[in-house]
C-alpha cells in the first residue's frame, strides 16, 4: 500500500465514523422526505424545506444531492449524469460523494439505474416505473425573472394567476416572431402549478409528461423541492397558433448516427469545423455497441 | 343608466393612528354613472378610493359590488382570488402615474393583452387584434403596439393603461387623478376621451380628483370631501354652480380664480 | 475523432494532489500549526466562527489552514461540518449584560456607569507597518487593568427606563423565534429570523449595506449607543435538572445603535434601536449588522421602503457568503446544453433576419 493510498484509507474509517449512511442524519433526512411527501401530494408546487449546508457549494447540486440523500438506500443503483454525460467532473464528483458516504453502486446505465441524479438533462432512453429522478434546480420559481418579489410570486401561485407568464411568451413572439425559451421551459403540472423543470433544453420537456418514473427537483440555494408523480399530465406553455416546439437538427450523431437524440455542438478546428454528438453519453454507447454486436 | 346600483358602500372609516382619514361615509353608484369626489389633498378621497376598490380595509363599514352572476358581495369579505379574479374582470383602475398600472418593460400590445392571457386566451392573433383594437379605442395608433411604454409620452402612457383596463369591458372602473400629471392641453384631450369611452361604453366610473374642471366635464354627480366626511353631494352642475357648503364654495371660487 | 472535453476521476484526483502542494508551500518553510492558526490569526478565526455560526475555534483554524487562507472556503468548511451535527438542545438567551468586558465603548455618552473600557483595539494603532514583526516577537506583558468592580448595564437600558429609547420587547404575537439552522426563511420574515440572517451574513456585504444607509440611502440617523466585546457564560437547562447550568463561555461583539425616530400616528418620537452580535471579535461586522437591522424595521416603524438595505427580500436572500459564492461560480460548470440550445436559436433569428448563416 502507497503511503497516499494508506492515508486515504485511514481518512475513510475516520469519516465514516463521524458521517451517518449518505452523509446527512437521519432527523434531516425525515425532514426531506416530508417535503418530497407533500411535493408529491401537490405536484409541481414548491415546498419550503430546511436545506442544510452541504460539502459542496450552493449552486452545484445541493438540492439535488440531499433529495438523492434523503430517498436512496443501501440497495439503490445511482446513476449521476451532467449535460447528459456520467464522465464530466462535476457528474463525477457527486457519483463519488455517494460512493464514499453511503458506498452504495453506481451505474452509467439508465436502464439499471434505480436513482438518477440529473443537472440539465433527462436520459434518452425511456424512463421506467420504479425510476427515481431527481434534479439540480439553480432556480425553482419559473417567474423570478419577470417578478423577483417571492411574497407576490407565492401569492401568484396560490391564486393560479399566471397571465404574467404567457406575457412573456407574448413579448417573444411580437419580438423575435417565435417563443425564444430554449431551455427551463415553464410547464403546467397537472393542470394546476407553473412549473420550472429546471435548465433541461425544452427538447426533454415532453419527457416529463405522463412518465412513469418518479420525478423530484431539489433546489438547496432556494431551499424548496418540488415533483412530478408518476403518469401526471405536464403540459409546456404555448399559443394555440404558436404551439410549444421541440428543437429538430440537421445533423445526425458523428459517433452513433442517432437523429432522435439531443446533439452537443463540437467545435473540431479553428477553420469552422465542427461535427455534432449525442448529449446523452450512455444512449449514445450502448447504441454504438449495438451496431458493433451487428 | 340603469335602474339598479352597481356599488353600495355604508359607513366608512379609517383612522391613521390619531388622524381620522374618513368617516362615515356612504355612496351608491348607478350602473353607467360616474361620481367625481373632489377634495383638497389630505381630504381622505385617495383613502375613499382605495377602501372602495379593495385595496385598503376600512376599520368600519361596508363595500358592496353587485356581481354579475352572484349578486351582491362584500368587497372586503371576499376572497383574495375572488377580489383579484374582479380586479382583471368586471374592474378597472387607473392610476394617477401610469408607470404604476403598466408593466414598463413589455410591449404596448403585452400590456394590454394580459388580462385576457390571464383569464386564458391562448390564440396569439386573436389577442393582439383585441390590442390592437383597443389601443384604437383610445385614438393611438396601431403601428404603436410593439412598442415599449418607454417610448411614450406621458399622455399616450395614461391612454395605454386606459386601454388595458378597458379590454375585458369592465361595469366599473376607478380613477385616481387620472389626469392630473399631464400638461393642460393633454389633459383636456384625454378628459374627452374618457368622456366619449365612458358614455359608447357605459361604464360606471369612480374619478377622485381635486380638478372641478375635470369633475364638470365627465361626472354625473360629485361628492365634496373635507377632513374625511362627506360635506355637500349632489348633480355635477347643481354643486359646481350652487354650492352649498362653505367649503364647496371655497373650492368653486378658487377654482374660478384666474 | 475529437470527443467533447470530460473530466473524469483521475483529473479530479490529480487536481486534488495539488491542491494539497500548494497548501503546503514552500516545504524549507516550517509548517504553520493549527494553534498557531487559532492564537495569532484570531481575528480570522473569529470570522469563521461568526459567519460559519460555529463557535468552535480549533476547527475554525483547521478549516483555515486547511482552506490555505480563504475566509469563505474556510466558512464553508466549518458550515459543512457544522450541518452533520445533531441538535442537542438549546440555550438560555445570553445575558450580554452580564459580560466580562474586554471593551466597552459609547459614542452616545462621555461616561457611563461601568465606565468606558478602550480594551485590545486596531482604532488608535495609526496602521504603520511593524517592522519589527518580522522577526520573532515577544511582546512586553500588557498592564494589567483592575478588574472591574461595578456592574456595566447596558447603555440603552438606562435610556429605555426613561422611555427616550423603545423597549426591547417582542413585538406582539411575535411566538418562539425560528431556528434558520432547521426552518426554511419565508417572507415577510420575522425580526427574530431576520437577525439570525444578519449574524451569519458576510460580513463584506452588510459593511456596504450598512455603509449605504449612511449615505442616504434610507438614512437612519445612527449613533453607536454601546459596543462591547467580552466573554459570556452559556447556559442550559438540562431536562433532568430543571435549572440553568453554566455549559461554557463564548466571546461576542455586541453593538447597539440609536437611531432617531419622530414618530408616526401609533407611536411617539423616541429613540429606536438596531441590533448587531457576532462572535468573538468583529466590530465592524456587529455595527454594520446593526445599522442595516435597524434599516430593515422600516416596515414595521411606518417609513418608506425606497433604498436596499430597507427591502427584506432583497438583503436577506443576498446575504449569505455561501450562497452567493456559489451561485456565483457555478457558471464554472457545464452549460453546453443550454448554450447550444441558444446559439441553435440565435442562429434561427439571424437566418430570419437575414444575416448569412455563421
């Protein structure tokens, strides 16, 4: 044993001595769980929780990261993606941190996940009943930007008046000629609750609706979660005769061919060259593997 | 006008710690009519107007709206949802600064389409034609509707904000001074616009103001506050030219006063 | 192929294992210990403690030296350590009255009972570099002052019997206070959270706010009433017991303001208060914390809300070193699926304008 790989180990027993199962204890955990339970209760309505201080900073994931703490147990398969990929390191350092606090089993498969922690994607591959997945939210409240008050948006919600909201979609249109939201695309949940389903490309929203999976959005900085139970209705915000649309490429994927998915732009030279490939870096693998098997 | 009240109120009062702002007062307006309550400043009419439309809760008295589908209701014991879904219904209020009753940073035709957004239209060319034909309604020109409220002069901000209250045909709207910050030759063309949107539409209309020129020109009748209570009522013309109370006629004759 | 930059475990790792060099510096250079952190860094220390809401000061000098310096990394350090920990109780309120006095000052008063206490203080050190500092030092022992035999009352309460300053009692209805450790901040927020709030506030944004009342920016007409700075016991009432029992002493800075106040419809014009406390030595974080406390009761004394330090949402929701650092860096984070979902839309718009496509 290397004396860094020696120090490292006497450093895990000594954490793990003074750190309960997933980091938080279980008093804090109960308090979640009751938000979640009353997020799902009402969905898509933003429940006020205590988040506490984690050891990463606001901003970075924290609500996401105490939901995950609060619901996963030590038969839970984690997956963590980041922009749709498992490998960038901000994925990699959460998927550590609940590998080292809770040491439970990871995946970068979708389909064996049973608890995906996302920032600003949903897997393409279909999600399943029994599936958790729980969002980083940097800004739950969909009309901070039109109204930054919070007492007014609470009482905007509380009384479904939501006119400013398609004010802006107005405002879009009489503009630039079409809604220019690309991504945090508001979206009524179960015909009730303007909703931000956090900074996912509008291309996923139509995941959300009538999923079979458990949706849950932790926002730590803001301190509220909110969800979106299994099989309920989440409709994107529109006009009749400007209807929400989805974003269409030209291009297919450079390394799979995939013309379904949702495509980052790579940028290949300094002479303009550039070729697209898949966000979602498991979609993208397995249907490599696939082609190869054939 | 019809025959039947549109708004009742009874015994108002309030009270600002030891000032007593408004006391007992009482007033019916008749569907299509339009009462100015005049006063000095101080009077309590801004007070009166407030506690009418909902926004202030009297200490005593009541404020009644008869509403379209369920009778009368208690303004103040209503439901906040109920007293908003009114405020972007069957009312209007205008306010003095127009900057306070318009959304600054959107367009003209945004502001005027929000409450219909707000009750649910959801057809993006239906509601900017209801725009456009009501930035009509308040003579500016439809060319205008993309454009900030930044960019108008004050006159045209008071029409904007007119325009948005009047788009889902309110029974009754509230004006508090409304043209009281404009140059003279403004106001008296926006004081004839009111005048002819008030009659085509026959709206019941609340103007507070402490311009008997104004008063004269779109009221029916008038109320004369001071130091909160109600000292002389009466038809706009028979006050403005018979003044009973003392403090009527101070105001008559310094309003006549080159 | 060129495959979009990743990260991966071994950068991760590999970043670590710098990290840790550079802390380290110079290794010719001795090795600086945690208590030489906590003894001749203090000052530092107690930020951490203040803003980390920690008293503890030998972790706020691991986390500083841990932290190679950085008060915020090292706040957060101690606010990450400080969550895990579980509630056993609370304390009796501190009898700040009862302080043994390190300093003691009014601005409002040339004596007082108890007295004016100048106390360890930068104020009158006229800031020229110590050369002499840079070799190891030994400073001569400090004289010793007599001990204080009178009791020290607060200032404002002397004033508060006459009725010239409001009494410090809780507003009507005013329930326990929450605990923002374990309660969500909702708004309107009580003065009780609102306090909480300020005492763990960064202490470079309260000093601006507080700074910009005194600029006419919602001017408060202040005058620091009494600052004080001393040891106070801590007390708890075990449940076994039923009396207060003496569990340790902790050091504060406490600073009231007076302000004046002409009064309103409901009240007479008397002198108000504003409120600052923070751990161990931090004037200017407890006097900033109490102008911008006292701006903040605007509302409630029936003055306008017109400048920043008067808006609750506003200062309490921007407050917090952690959040705003946080926030702030997160944009070190991936966007690309956000960005590209805008060039994707920017591009449309110029091929709608007319632009050539890029």
């Amino acid at each position: 044993m290397s004396a860094r790989a020696a120090l490292a180990a006497v450093r895990a027993a000594g954490e793990r001595a003074r750190y309960n199962f997933a980091y938080l204890d279980e008093r804090t955990k109960r308090m979640i769980r009751r938000a979640i339970l009353k997020a799902v209760a009402i969905p898509g309505y933003q429940v006020p929780f205590a988040a506490r201080e984690m050891p990463l900073p606001w901003g970075w994931g924290t609500g996401g990261m105490q939901v995950t703490a609060a619901v996963i147990g030590p038969q839970d398969v984690l997956k963590v993606i980041d922009q749709g990929a498992d490998d960038t390191v901000n994925a990699v350092n959460i998927r550590r941190f609940f590998e080292r606090t809770a040491g439970i089993a990871t995946t970068e498969r979708t389909a064996h996940a049973t608890v995906i922690q996302t920032r600003h994607r949903i897997p393409e591959t279909p999600l399943a009943e029994g599936q958790i997945v729980v969002f980083q939210v940097p800004v739950p409240e969909p009309m901070q930007r039109l109204e930054p008050r919070e007492s007014e948006t609470r009482r905007m919600h509380a009384l479904a008046d939501y006119g400013l909201m398609h004010v802006k979609l107005y405002e879009d249109i009489a503009r630039y000629g079409r809604i220019v939201t690309a991504y945090d695309y508001p979206v009524i949940v179960n015909g009730r609750y303007l909703m931000a389903p956090s900074p996912i490309p509008k291309f996923d929203n139509p995941k959300l609706h009538m999923s079979p999976a458990l949706m849950l959005f932790g926002a730590g900085r803001e301190k509220r979660i909110y969800a979106v139970p299994p099989y309920t209705r989440v409709e994107s915000l529109g006009f009749e005769d400007h209807p929400f649309e989805v974003q269409r490429w030209q291009a297919a994927c450079a390394l799979c061919g995939s013309r379904e998915s949702f495509l980052d732009e790579v940028v290949t030279d300094d002479r303009g060259g550039r070729l697209y490939v898949c966000s979602d870096t498991d979609w993208c693998a397995a249907r490599r593997a696939r082609a190869d098997a054939r | 006008m019809s025959e039947a009240p549109i708004l009742r109120a009874a015994g108002l009062a309030k009270r600002f710690g030891a000032r007593l702002a408004l006391a007992e007062v009482s007033l019916e307006l008749w569907e299509g009519e339009v009462l100015a309550v005049v006063g000095e400043s101080g009077s309590g009419k801004s007070t009166l107007l407030a506690c009418l439309a909902g926004r202030m809760a009297p200490d005593a008295g009541t404020v009644e709206f008869r509403t379209r589908h369920e009778g009368w209701r208690d303004v103040h014991a209503m439901s906040e949802a109920a007293r908003r879904l009114l405020e972007r219904t069957d009312w209007g209020f205008v306010h003095q600064r127009p900057e306070d009753g318009l959304r600054m940073t959107v367009s003209a035709g945004a502001n005027i389409g929000e409450r219909l957004m707000a009750l649910g239209a959801r057809r993006y060319g239906w509601i900017r034609a209801q725009a456009a034909h009501w930035l009509a309604q308040v003579e500016m020109d439809a060319a205008r509707l993309d454009e900030s409220p930044l960019a108008f002069s004050g006159g045209m901000r008071q029409r904007l904000q007119i325009a948005r209250n009047l788009v889902t045909r309110p029974r009754l709207v509230f004006m508090d001074e409304p043209t009281s910050g404009l140059d003279v030759s403004v106001q008296a063309r926006l004081v004839d616009l009111l005048r002819g949107l008030v009659r085509r539409l026959s709206l019941a209309a609340i103007v507070v103001t402490h311009d008997l020129g104004v008063a004269r020109l779109l009221a029916h009748r008038m109320m004369v506050l001071k130091d909160g209570r109600v000292v002389e009522t009466g038809l706009t013309d028979q006050v403005l030219d018979d003044p009973h109370h003392p403090y009527t006629q101070q105001l008559v004759a310094s309003a006549l006063a080159p | 192929m060129y495959v979009a930059v990743k990260g991966g475990e071994r950068a991760i790792e590999n970043s670590l294992a710098l990290l840790a060099e550079r802390r380290r510096g110079d290794p010719a250079v001795p090795e600086l210990s945690v208590a030489q952190v906590r003894e001749q860094l203090r000052l530092a220390v107690d930020r951490v403690m203040a803003e980390g809401s920690l008293y503890d000061p030998d972790l706020a000098a691991l986390a500083l030296k841990q932290a190679r310096g950085d008060t915020l990394e090292a706040i957060f350090l101690v606010r990450a350590f400080r969550t895990t920990l579980p509630r056993l109780g609370y304390s009796l309120p501190l009898e700040t009255a009862r302080m043994r006095l390190a300093r003691r000052i009014s601005a409002a008063f040339k004596d007082l009972p108890g007295g004016q206490l100048l106390g360890p203080t930068f104020d009158y050190s006229q800031r020229l570099l110590d050369f002499a500092l840079e070799a190891p030092e030994a400073p001569p022992p400090a004289p010793e002052a007599p001990a204080v035999a009178e009791a020290a009352p607060s200032v404002l309460e002397l004033l508060a019997a006459e009725g010239l300053v409001e009494a410090e009692a809780e507003p009507p209805g005013a329930g326990e206070p929450p605990d923002l450790t374990r309660e969500p901040l909702l708004f309107p927020a009580p003065r009780a959270a609102r306090l909480q709030n300020l005492a763990r506030a960064d202490e470079g944004f309260l000093l601006a706010l507080g700074y910009s009342t005194q600029r006419g920016y919602a001017h408060t007409h202040p005058f620091a009433g009494e600052l004080r700075y001393g040891t106070v016991d801590v007390e708890l009432v075990p449940e076994e017991l039923g009396f207060p029992v003496v569990v340790g002493e902790v050091e504060l800075t406490e600073c009231q303001m007076i302000n004046q106040f002409a009064g309103s419809g409901t009240r007479p014009p008397q002198f108000t208060r504003g409120y600052g406390l923070a751990f161990g030595h931090g004037e200017r974080k407890a006097m900033a914390m109490a102008l911008v406390d006292r701006a903040l009761r605007a509302p409630e004394l029936g003055e306008p809300v017109s400048a920043p330090a008067q808006m609750e949402e506003f200062v309490l929701a921007h407050s917090d070193a952690l959040e705003a650092a946080g926030f702030v860096q997160h944009l070190k984070l991936p966007h690309y699926v956000d960005f590209q979902a805008e060039l994707d839309l920017v591009r449309r718009l110029r091929a709608q304008a007319g632009e050539p496509p890029a």
